[in-house]
C-alpha cells in the first residue's frame, strides 16, 4: 500500500502544473535572473561610476575614527564603488548636492549612525544607503568587540575596515553584516524547501472528510489513514528533494554560483533535507489545525513568505534586522536556519554551524509533526 | 447484516438522529427516502464510523463497526454524495488508486479495475482527467472508484444528484446489477420515483427519526389516502369549492395554479361524482386525471409537507 499511495501522489504532484511552476520553475528563473543582474554589475568590462557623497565635518566625525579610516581607504582605491569629499557644514553639501557634483551627503551622527540625505532615488543612492547601514552596523560591532574583547577589537581596527570585513565574520557569525547577495541566493533554497508546506496542506487535507469528498473514501479503506498520510508524506518529501536538487544542480553548474555543493556536499545536501523536512511538517500542522481548504492554504503561504523575508529574501538587510533586535526568531524560523546554514558552508567552511542549523531544523520538523499528531489523533470527521 | 440500536447523534442542540432503530437485511436495496437536510447522510456517516455518535450501537454482520473495523471496512463500498477522486489522475488511474487500497495483487488489480470501468460503462475515457467529463460521467467515475473492490455492502448517497437521464439510468440500471450479483444496497435518495423504482424495502426518515418502514406497497397501505384526482379548471371564478371535502370518499383537496387535487380514501371511486359536481356547479375544466398513491403522498400524510419542501 505504501509504494502504491506513494506512487500515485507523485504522479498527481507532476501533473499539477502550478506545484510544477511555483517550486521547481519559478526558482530556477528568479535565481537565473538574478545572477544575470548580478554578473552584469560585476562585470569587469561595465564601468560603472562610483556613488559620489559628501561628509559633514563636524564633532561627530571628528570623533569617529572608524569613519575616517573607510573614507581614506575607499579614497585611496582605485576601484571602490565610493567617492568621498569632505565638507565643513552641512549647508555645503547640500549646494553640492543641488548642483548635482554628488549623489548624497552624510551627516555623523552619535552613536556611529550616518544621516543620508539625498536629492532622488537610484542605484548610487541605494549603495549610499549601503554604505550607511555596512559602517554603522560595523563601528557599533567593533566598539562592541572593543569593549568584550579589546585585544581583538584592535586588531580589527588596526587592519582596517573595508579588508577587516570577513576577519569580522570569523570572529562571531552570528552578530557580523551578512553578504546580502549570498542572503537571497540561500533564501530562494528556503523558499523551495518550504514550497513544500502547501503540497503538505493538499496532502494532508486529502485524508480529512471535512474539506475533500475522497478523503471520507480514503478513511472508508481498510488503511490506517496515518498509513496513507505518511505515503504522502513521502510524496512530497521526495518531488521537493528533486525540485531542491535541480535547483543547487543548476545553480552550481549551469549558473556558477557555490552552494558548497562540491566542498560540503553531505553538509549542503543534509541541509536541503532538514529543510523539506520541516516544510513538510509546517504544512501538515497547518492542515491538522486549520479549519478550510483555501485558509490552510493561506496560512501555510503566509507563514512561508514571512519566514523567507525574515531570512532576507526580499529585503537583503531584514535578516541583519531581525538577528539584532528579535534573535530568538532565528530559531522558530526553518528559512533562517536553511539559509544560514548555507552561509556558514560558503563563506566560514563553518560545518559545525551548519551541523546547529540541521539540528535546530530537525528539531523543529519534529515538533510540528508531534502536534499534528497530537491534533490528527483527535479528531475525527465530525460535520453535519 | 447491519443492525443500528437507539441511535442518538447530536450537534450541539440540534438532534440529528433522534433514537432511531434500523435494521437492514442481506442482499436487499434499502432506501432511506427523506428531504435534504433530514439526516440521512448523517446516518450513513455514522453507521460508517466516521462519525462519533452520542448514543447507540451499530452492527455489521455481527461485528460493532468502529474506524479500525479493517474486516468490515473491507466489505464495504462507499459512494459519497460529493463526487470523491483526483483531479490530476484519469479515469483509470483513479480506479486503480482506490483499487489498490484494497487490493494488493497487480492481476487481481487490473481484473478488477476492467470489470469496473466496463460496469460503468466508462471504456472509452479511461485515459481523460475527471475535468474533462461531464457531470454524469463523474458520477459515473465516482461510483467506480466505490464497487472497484467488489464490496458486499454498498452505500450509495444521492448518486444521481444533478445527473443526465441517460446516466441515470445507467446507476439505477447498474443498482439492480448489484443487487442480482448479492450486494447489499444501501440507497438515500430524496428522489421517490427512484426509491420506488429499485428498492426493496424503504426508509422515510425525517428530522432524525425513521418514521416510516416497509416495500413501498407497505407504505403506500400504512396510509389514509387512495388515488388522487388532479382537475386542470379554466382560469375563471371557480365559486365556492369548499363542498367537495363534504363529498364521500374524500380526504382532502387542495387548490394550486388553477388545478384541483383531491386525495380519496383507499379503494373508493369518486370520479363521476366529482365531474357531475363541477358540472352542476357550472365549473368548467380542461383536463382531468388521476394518480396512484406515491411515497410522496406518504411522506406528506406522515409529516405533513413534501419531500422536496
């Protein structure tokens, strides 16, 4: 019976195109997009002009060592994507900026925190922006670190900030400024994996009278309908592994970008399934607690777009966000914990973080699947 | 075969099924005949076992039904009154996933699954997705997907709700097959001409309670009531017609959209007095005739209303 139900429901999830588009289509076309976009800007043969600003020269700055240090070691490269002039007050600036000689200007602030003003929107003043939140999340770190750990903290400090950036990363993951384009890339995985809580929904409301007509037939079979649930669970399970699979394949291979596939490939693949994993089970705990087709359904998209823009897939710094002012989301939310583990392959080499991200996912699959146990056990089809 | 015992099943304060006793015999059709809305469907659900009930025992074949009663389960081929399968599988596949529940040999399978699409005369869609049938064809499949196993009870709910005659005919023909091979049917319907048409015996149930039992001449003879005589008049004032009720062998009459019903006692003939009487009375009418006692007109003496109320 298990192969035969098993069968069939992956037949039935190949032959639903919408499933087919939203988890295996649509990411491949997004993430292809997006590389697109990503190579065009940095490619070598586009010369792109830098995102020219201005900096208020007041206390603040004059303080704010940090800042001063960015500014000369972005002025002096060649290449960087900022240009620098100071200015004595702020009504300078903003003659310059009415000029048009600079994208923007900042004003140093307490606290490390820059104001930005600019005169439009656009692509320089969303890398002024950038810069703005990279140096203020960053000089609060070191003064953080400085006052934890001074020894560090200087060492940090005396090997400057623009080259410090990864030596940051190493230091303590969990509080350093992600890179946001790896963010969104390991995001999508998450939201493949999670894609999998809708097909769950179907399949668990499959088995109950009260929403499908063929679920009072399934319960009328001399099967245990936990028989017939875990058959489809193991649809579902298997056709999101193929949709995840297709995706890092392709990514990796067909479109360059590292997943950690070929240096993790156990770390990366035992990610992925701890990721459908807890998809699956989101999904038939929505199906064992909601009451109404079309509002499982909703619950479960609403809780999957919400958990992969905590994790920063639509808004890159919404992960950095959330980390430093609700941490504790991170360990409720299976797209972090997906895309973090990710991060902690391709940037760190970290396998032990990412051993606490597969970890923190099983754990997490396992108690959605407990209640819904819990609640499936209970109840019984019971309408007029 | 199936024995319900003072069933009670409430929802809320609402009683679904009112104490009611029920006993069906092998190989017979019996149809629960009742209006939408009179618990028989819950009835059906709860002999199932897929509902709890508050009160009561049911039996099948000597066995309490409960939802891991995998023997009896076995036996039983369920109907729903909403068709019940896959869109994204065919017709066959269909049959072969609900076959398989039962079933486990591949041979015995496809044996099984042929023997139902030409039962149900779906040969030649065995390869189309249910979306693109036509209504009948679905119940068709849907009842397919419920005999594939070859059942010995069978539960049949409304299964020919907003079908085409010629489908139709092919379920209620279908039925009588089922019957002939030894299946015993369990029929609701709120369809009398059905229930007359192929059930041995008949149920009437109504808010919950069986209120009638019996071969539907059983039922007809329970009743207080013969033929009734149905008078199409001109549309013109028809004066006081309220003297027919004091005519011998009347029961009651009625008058609606300009036709004259009057119901008689059993075995007593009134036509000629009743023509003689609009003739004296200057009534003039176009067409007059009669009707045989129905399981509609049991149903309106019991409970007072119609079935289709």
């Amino acid at each position: 019976m298990f192969f035969h139900v098993l069968r069939y429901r992956m037949l039935a999830y190949i032959r639903d195109r919408e499933t087919v588009f939203w988890s295996l289509l649509f990411p491949l076309i997004l993430t292809s997009v997006l590389s697109l976009v990503m190579s065009g800007l940095t490619n070598e043969e586009i010369v792109i002009a830098p995102a020219k600003a201005a900096v208020v020269q007041n206390d603040h700055y004059a303080a704010q060592t940090p800042l001063q240090e960015a500014i000369r070691a972005l002025n002096a490269d060649q290449e960087a994507p900022f240009e620098f002039t100071l200015v004595a007050t702020p009504e300078e600036a903003k003659e310059q900026l009415i000029q048009g000689d600079i994208d923007g200007y900042f004003i140093p602030q307490d606290d490390y925190a820059l104001d930005l003003h600019v005169a439009k929107s656009g692509m320089w003043q969303t890398m002024l922006e950038e810069f703005q939140n990279t140096y203020s999340s960053n000089a609060r770190m070191i003064v953080n670190i400085m006052e934890t750990n001074p020894i560090k903290g200087m060492s940090l400090l005396l090997s400057g900030l623009p080259e410090s950036r990864l030596q940051f990363e190493k230091i303590d993951p969990d509080q350093n400024v992600t890179n946001p384009w790896g963010s969104m890339y390991f995001a999508q995985i998450a939201l493949i994996a999670l894609y999998a809580s809708l097909q769950a929904v179907t399949e668990g409301s499959a088995v109950d009278p009260s929403i499908y007509p063929v679920g009072l037939r399934q319960r009328m079979t001399p099967q245990h309908h936990l028989g017939i649930v875990l058959s489809s669970f193991f649809a579902v399970f298997f056709m999101s592994l193929f949709n995840v699979g297709v995706y890092l394949i392709f990514s990796q291979f067909v479109l360059g970008l590292d997943f950690g596939l070929t240096t993790y490939p156990l770390y990366a693949i035992g990610i992925s399934v701890a990721g459908i994993m807890c998809g699956i089970a989101l999904g038939f705990l929505v199906s064992a607690w909601i009451p109404g087709k079309r509002n499982r359904h909703s619950v479960a998209i609403a809780i999957s777009m919400f958990m992969v823009f905590f994790a920063g897939m639509m808004q890159m710094h919404v992960r950095q966000i959330v980390r430093t002012f609700i941490p504790f989301i991170r360990y409720i939310n299976p797209a972090d914990m997906i895309t973090d583990g990710f991060y902690a392959l391709m940037y760190y080499g970290d396998t032990s973080r990412a051993m606490m991200n597969i970890g923190l996912l099983v754990a997490f699959a396992a108690v959605c699947l407990v209640f819904t146990f819990i609640r499936i056990r209970r109840t019984r089809y019971d309408h007029l | 075969m199936i024995q319900v015992k003072d069933l009670v099943k409430r929802y809320g304060k609402l009683v679904a099924i009112d104490h009611l006793d029920l006993t069906i015999r092998e190989n017979e059709v019996y149809g629960l005949l009742g209006p939408n809305g009179s618990g028989k469907t819950t009835l059906i659900n709860c002999v199932l076992a897929l509902l709890k009930f508050d009160k009561g025992q049911i039996l099948i074949d000597g066995k309490e039904m409960s939802p891991t009663a995998y023997d009896i389960k076995r036996k039983i081929g369920v109907v729903p009154q909403e068709v019940a399968y896959f869109d994204e599988l065919t017709v066959k596949e269909n049959i072969d996933y609900f076959c398989g529940l039962y079933v486990s040999d591949p041979e015995e399978r496809k044996r099984l699954v042929d023997e139902a699409i030409e039962f149900t005369g779906l040969q030649d869609f065995t390869k189309f997705r249910p979306q693109k049938l036509s209504g009948g064809l679905k119940r068709r499949l849907n009842i397919a997907c419920g005999v594939v196993h070859k059942p010995s009870i069978l539960f049949l709910d409304e299964p020919t709700v907003a079908v085409d005659p010629q489908s139709r005919n092919h379920i209620l023909q279908g039925v009588r097959s089922l019957s002939r091979q030894g299946v015993t049917v369990i029929y609701t319907t709120h369809y009398m001409e059905e229930a007359e048409a192929i059930c041995d015996r008949v149920g009437i149930i109504d808010k919950g309670q069986l209120l009638a039992e019996g071969t539907t001449d059983e039922l007809k003879s329970m009743i207080n009531s013969g033929d009734t005589i149905r008078v199409e008049l001109v549309p013109t004032d028809n004066g006081n017609l309220n003297e027919i009720r004091h005519m011998e062998g009347v029961v009651d009459f009625e008058i609606e959209h300009d036709t004259l019903s009057v119901r008689t006692k059993p075995g007593v003939y009134i036509l000629d007095n009743l023509i003689r009487f609009l003739h004296d009375h200057d009534i003039r009418y176009q067409t007059v005739y009669s009707e045989k006692p129905t399981l509609n007109t049991v149903f309106l003496e019991i409970t007072g209303r119609e079935l289709r109320d």
